[in-house]
C-alpha cells in the first residue's frame, strides 16, 4: 500500500482489508496498472533531474526540516516556523499550492497537507516557512488530530519531513491560472473558506494585493463557529483595510458571542450571492472548508447560480 494509505488507515482497517476482498485483477487491469507504474517511474527520474537545485521541495523526495518556533496565536492555533535545509533558500512553492508534512512512527508515516501561509512573496525566501495549524485536543468525543497534537508539543530542533509541491491550482499572477496544467484567467475571484480552510485562500489574496500592478478583485466569505475560530484574523483586517477598493472580506459565525456586528448564521445562497461575484465571464469561486459546509451548503448554491464545477468552480 502507499505512504499516504498507511498513513491514516490503522490495524483495524488493514484487517478489514482482508476481509473484504473482491476478487482478484485481471491480466488487463494488472497491464493497466504496470503501464501506469512505468510512466509514474520515468516521471519521478525525470522530476529529480529537472529539480531546481535552489528549491527545498522535491515532488517525490521527503527533504528533512527542523522546527524553529511556535507561537501560540489562541488557545488551540499555533503558528509554527520551520527551518529548510542549510543548503536551501528557498521553498519552492507556487500560490495556491501545498506541501505534504510527515512524521514517521516506528511501523508508519503521518502524512497531512498544509498550505504555508509565509513566504507568500519570493522577497519573503529567508531560508525557512511558516504553518498556521489548529490543533484538534482529544476528547471524550474525539480522538484529536494526530499530526496537529504532534506539532503541539515536538521540541524545537525536532526534525519533521516535506515534500511537495501538491495541488493542481498555481497562481502566477496578474489574474492567471494553471488548473489542472490548464492556462485559465480571471478577473474576479470568489473565496469560499472555513476553518483552517483559509491559509490557501490568504496565500491568494497576499499575493494578490501584495504585487503591484494586479487588480484582480477578490471577495471572501469566511465561515467559522466563533470569534475565536477566526484564523489569521488580524492578517486579513490588516489586508482589508489597505486593499478596501480590492478585497471584501465577510465572516459568517455560527455561534457569535453577543457583541458580534457581523453575519451570522451559516454559508448559504444568500449570503454567497450578496458577497461573491455572479458567474458572468471572467469570474471564478474557489472553495476550502469542512466537507459538509461545501457538499451541502456552498457547491448546491453555486451550481443554482450557475456556477459550473471545473470551469469556474474549484476546490483548493
């Protein structure tokens, strides 16, 4: 089984394995998937002659980091700073994208992706990057999350792995995209966000804002249970306040404290057509969040709207 397969699938599940087989491959499929096998071969082996020397990640190797600082940003959002390699200046990651972060156990590996919410800018390049992660305590109703507890409480120095980059949306600017290794461009971006859902979404749009001479509009609606819940807050009213004739930003609570002026309640169609751009040419909605808030809530609206899914609708 994969890296990734192992990574979140335990004991239980690899005996369930067993007991659910199917059937066996047929002599069609095995050839299907030995050709598939040969061509992820002959891309890795060109990948690692391609690699730009300069960058820290490597698409097909896990390249080691050491934790450098965690700051605590609330009592469960941590902001954590990583140093890359001696010999490595520069991360290698495009906007939108992100990298996969895995930590080995004695008979596994814990694979999670995070998007990196600093160096956003190649200015930014210092040799190191920085993750904001919520971390998931366990309870009497949950486990936790196991890659968030373990940042939680690694020492500083401690290594941990990267490798990447992972994802098929990259920003180049000026309003251009490569989706899915398609050249695409758009005026207007609409943001979908909830949770930790954001750190793609503010990669974006500080990358957007920050470079001169993109006009690209951008509206956002950011979806969490509480104030507190808001990650990066101070980042995105700072961003706001500069940028107001270019980026709107709307939070939607759930469950707002009293002194709350702003939306509340959760993502719905009213809320998405009173923020976001209408789907005429030239715009497109991207979406980051809990799968429920998405599948059920955003994606069912968007497509009433006329948005269509993998034209000028996508998912982080």
């Amino acid at each position: 089984t994969s890296d990734e397969f192992g990574s979140i699938h335990d004991g239980f599940a690899y005996q369930k394995l067993g007991e659910c087989i199917l059937g066996t491959v047929t002599e069609k499929a095995a050839t299907f998937i030995k050709k598939n096998a040969e061509a992820k071969a002959r891309d890795i082996a060109e990948s690692s002659q391609n690699a730009n020397r300069d960058f820290a990640l490597q698409k097909h190797r896990w390249v080691p980091v050491h934790l450098k600082q965690r700051k605590e940003l609330s009592k469960d959002t941590r902001s954590y700073t990583f140093d890359l390699p001696d010999s490595k200046k520069a991360l290698g990651l495009g906007t939108c994208q992100h990298i996969q972060l895995g930590f080995h156990f004695k008979d596994r590996m814990l694979i999670r992706s995070y998007t990196p919410t600093r160096p956003v800018m190649q200015s930014e390049e210092d040799g190191s990057f920085e993750l904001v992660v919520k971390t998931y305590f366990p309870s009497e109703d949950q486990p936790g999350g196991a890659m968030s507890n373990i940042l939680d409480c690694m020492p500083l120095g401690e290594e941990i792995e990267i490798r990447g980059p992972v994802g098929e949306i990259e920003y180049s600017g000026n309003g251009k995209f490569v989706i899915e290794g398609k050249d695409v461009q758009f005026q207007r971006v609409t943001l979908i966000l909830g949770g930790s859902g954001i750190t793609p979404g503010y990669q974006l749009i500080a990358r957007i804002v920050g470079t001169a001479g993109d006009d690209t509009q951008i509206a956002v609606i950011d979806a969490n249970k509480s104030e507190a819940d808001i990650l990066l807050k101070d980042e995105l009213v700072k961003l706001q306040k500069e940028h107001s004739k270019q980026l709107r930003i709307e939070h939607v609570l759930s469950h707002p404290s009293d002194d709350w002026k702003g939306k509340k309640g959760h993502v719905n169609a009213d809320v998405i057509k009173e923020v976001g751009f209408e789907p005429s040419e030239g715009s497109v909605t991207f979406l980051c969040g809990p799968p429920l808030m998405i599948q059920k809530a955003a994606l069912p609206a968007l497509r009433d709207w006329g948005y269509v899914e993998d034209k000028n609708c996508f998912g982080f």
